[in-house]
C-alpha cells in the first residue's frame, strides 16, 4: 500500500501545478524520513536469518554449471546485449556477485560451503575467457570490476598460498582487461555507439569509473597487488570532472554541459554519489569528508522515495529524476562502503538504519531484486544485498 501510494504522489506531481507538485514531493520525502526514522532496531539474528534466506535463495537457483542467471526470460523492454560477449558479461559479473555475496556472509552451512566451491571453480574457468567483441557495448567492464570483487572475497575466504597465487594472477588479468577498455578520455562507460575506435572513445560514466577503482582499491589491498598508477589517476580525475559542486555527479561526462538536467541533480544522483564519494575517498580526495560522507547518506534515506519509485520499473530512466532501477541495491552496496569512513562510534546507528532498509525489500522467496535483467537481476540483487547486511553486522 505504501509503495502504491508513493508512487501516485509522483505521478500526479509530475503532471499537476507547481504548487501540487512542490507539496506532493515534499510529503514523498517526509514521509520517507519518518520510515528510516521509525526503522526498527535489528539485532545481529535478524540480520542472519535475512542473510540465510538469501543465501537459500542463491544455493536454489544455482546453474548446473556453478554460475548464476542467464538470458532466457526475455521481453520486448530488454536492453541492447549483442551476442555473444553482452551475456558473457552479464552472467560473469552476476555470479561473481552472487558469489561476492555468499563469500563474504560467512554462512558456514554445508549446502553454502558447497554452493562457494561450485561458483569458485566456474569462476576461475570463466575469467581469463571474459573479453568484449562488440565494441558499442562494453558491458565487460562489470564482469572485470567484480570479478575483481568476488577475487578479493576469495583471497580473505581462504588462507591456501596455492589457492591465493591462482587469485592473484587472475586478478592481474581483469586488471590488464579494465586498462584495456579504459576510455581516451579518461574513466570507462559502456557505449560507443559513434566512433566505435580501438580504444573506446564513447560515453564515460562517472558511476562505472567508480566501481572499477573501487574494484581495483579492493585486490591492492587485500592481495597487496600494485595498480597502474596512471590509470587511476585518470579515473579519479574523470569523476572529479563529473562531480557537481553539491557532490552530486554527473550521469555521464558529456552530462556535464547540463548538471541541471533531472538526472545530474541531487534525486537523480542518490545511487550514484555513494560510489563515486567511496571511490574519491578511498584514493586520497581530500575534498570528500566524512561530512559529505554523512550529508549523502542521510540524504539517501531522507529521499529513498526517489530510489524506491525506480525500483522495478522495466524501462530504464523511467521514474521521476530519471532514476533507473538498477542503482537501488547497488547505491545501498556501496552506502556500506562509506559507512566505514565515518568514526566507530557513528557507525553503527548508519548500518542500523541500513540493514532494516535492505531486509524490507527482502522478497518472500528470499532473493532481491530491482530491475528486470533478462535473468540476471536475482543473482547480481541478492549478492548485492547479502554484502550490505554482512557489513552491517
């Protein structure tokens, strides 16, 4: 009912008179302050019961292979993939998530334990064989960056010097890979749709920039691997270049021309400024404090309506503020992340707040979702959401 009700309130606000449009959005976002506000206190069990239920999910839904989703529920609404790398793509970087996910809960049933060993051994077949053919859509900058991540889990999950040598030169090929696809202009996109050059020349994302440093940040220091240190430099210089005076950031480097534009603004950046602060941050910007940590995780409560109304939509962009149901657990997985910036003592009231969020989305079969992917979305969600509430813990 709720849901229904939030999503009403912005329809008719965007169809209505000023005045209903300014009132019907303020009581959206009131009423999503009074929610977080309101959020129930959770102790460590009900995280764990959550987490199992994901984690059942997960061990379910299992291909027979060891990976997770594929490409056959498909609809007239799906996004441009051309075959065969898109879904290569695609299903890589979803059970890589999915296994992120499973690594780092550390639920330690057999039927999970059994679950890690079969998504391991797919993985680590899979890896060196995850290239991009097409060169209008480079989706395989997902599958490098989490590879990276389910790499890094892996590396903590197990102590075997053999087991962590063969991660370690698995993750010196994504890393080769990502530098590959690394965009002339600086930070990476997906599309080039125009020149379609040896080296992309496309559309640079400010949000895929980040997640691929993020991804980077998480194997050097875990594995202790040394990364390109011009590459990074020219990722943090391009979401430096898309970030808005507001922290903010762009949709996309040519967005920067019309920061203005419904999905540059504040609404339209909620999934997106929690990455790119994160990855700022964690590569020595000075200018994200942890007062811009704080300001943007409050916000991303203050104004879940925003998110939420996106969530589930089968049209990208749909929703109010242009947002896409795709940044909802992914902008709550990396809010996890800038948690861990702020001092001890803060922490705890922002994972509070976070975990009871994540668990209400909790669909009954125990997976989550937030955008219709072919049948890719339950995996790449739950893994999403099983790290977010292991952080929380």
């Amino acid at each position: 009912m709720i849901r229904w009700l939030t999503r009403l309130l912005l329809r008719s606000a965007f169809h209505a008179h000023p005045a209903v449009k300014i009132f019907s959005i303020a009581c959206l976002l009131t009423s999503s302050l009074r929610a977080a506000e309101k959020a129930p206190a959770l102790s460590n069990l009900d995280i764990n019961r959550s987490i199992e239920q994901g984690a059942d999910f997960l061990i379910a839904h299992q291909n027979k292979n060891g990976s997770w989703g594929n490409a056959t529920r498909t609809k007239g609404l799906n996004i441009y993939a051309p075959v065969p790398d898109a879904h290569q793509a695609f299903r890589t970087a979803s059970s890589a998530l999915a296994l992120h996910g499973l690594l780092e809960c550390r639920d330690q049933r057999p039927a999970t334990l059994k679950a890690i060993e079969r998504g391991e051994a797919w993985l680590l077949e899979t890896l060196p064989n995850v290239r991009n053919i097409d060169p209008r859509a480079t989706y395989s900058i997902w599958a490098h960056a989490y590879n990276l991540r389910a790499l890094a889990s892996l590396y903590r999950y197990h102590d075997d010097p053999t087991k962590r040598d063969e991660y370690r030169r698995q993750a010196a090929i994504q890393i080769k890979r990502l530098v590959r696809h690394e965009d002339v202009n600086k930070g990476w996109g997906y599309y080039d749709f125009q020149h379609v050059t040896a080296k992309p020349s496309g559309s640079i994302m400010s949000f895929t920039t980040a997640t691929a440093l993020l991804a980077m940040h998480d194997v050097a220091i875990t594995m202790d691997i040394e990364l390109p240190a011009t590459i990074v430099k020219r990722g943090v210089e391009s979401i430096q270049m898309q970030r808005n005076p507001d922290f903010s950031y762009t949709y996309s480097f040519s967005h920067r021309w019309t920061p203005r534009r419904s999905i540059n603004t504040p609404a339209g950046s909620l999934g997106r400024s929690q990455a790119c602060n994160a990855a700022l941050r964690k590569f020595g910007d000075s200018e994200v404090t942890d007062t811009v940590i704080r300001i943007w995780l409050q916000r991303l409560f203050d104004r879940q309506g925003w998110l939420d109304h996106g969530r589930k939509r089968p049209v990208p962009h749909e929703a109010p503020a242009a947002v896409s149901g795709y940044f909802y657990f992914y902008g709550h997985y990396y809010a996890s992340e800038c948690i861990d910036f702020l001092p001890p003592q803060e922490q705890q009231k922002w994972q509070q707040k976070l975990s009871a969020l994540i668990i209400s989305k909790q669909e009954k079969n125990g997976c989550w979702w937030d955008y219709p992917l072919y049948n890719y979305h339950y995996a790449y969600g739950t893994g999403y959401a099983l790290v977010t509430l292991a952080r929380c813990r």
